[in-house]
C-alpha cells in the first residue's frame, strides 16, 4: 500500500512553480483532488509536475493539447479552478 501523504509532500516540492498562478493551480488540485484520484489521474500529475511550465501554460490556455486524456482531465480541472477564482 502507497503512503499517499508522503508522495503529497513530494508533490508539493514538484509543483512549485516558476509562476505564482501555476502555483496555485498545482496546490488546488494537488490538496483537493490528489488524494481522492485514481492511481492514473495520479500518475498523469506527477507526470504534469515534471514538465516545464511553457507547456503546461499552453495545455491551460488550449494552444496545445495534453499528451493524455488523464493528464486533460488535470487540466480541466485546473480551469475550472481559475474559472470560479475569477468570478468570485
């Protein structure tokens, strides 16, 4: 059995970020989402966490398309993420 807390303290060093919005988009989903995700969706973000952030940037703002259907639905959810900080 994974120690999910351990591999959520080693993602969260992963996910920092060059860019305080790409921050906040990797925090959000790595505490309210990681956890509960399914061994794939898991792997696809600590996938996601070792590109560079051009590209993830351009994943987010759909200049280009995510590698796997797992690591868009990280996306997705990222969007959506920033989709309700920016209305509220």
């Amino acid at each position: 059995m994974k120690d999910i807390q351990n591999e959520i303290k080693k993602l969260h060093w992963k996910s920092r970020r060059g860019m305080k919005e790409l921050d906040l988009l990797f925090e959000h989903y790595l505490y309210q989402h990681y956890e509960n995700a399914d061994d794939t969706h898991q792997a696809a973000f600590a996938e996601l966490a070792e590109l560079q952030d051009p590209l993830i940037t351009d994943y987010l703002f759909a200049r280009a398309t995510p590698p796997s259907a797992a690591i868009g639905d990280i996306i997705d959810i990222m969007r959506q993420f920033k989709q309700q900080q920016l209305e509220s």
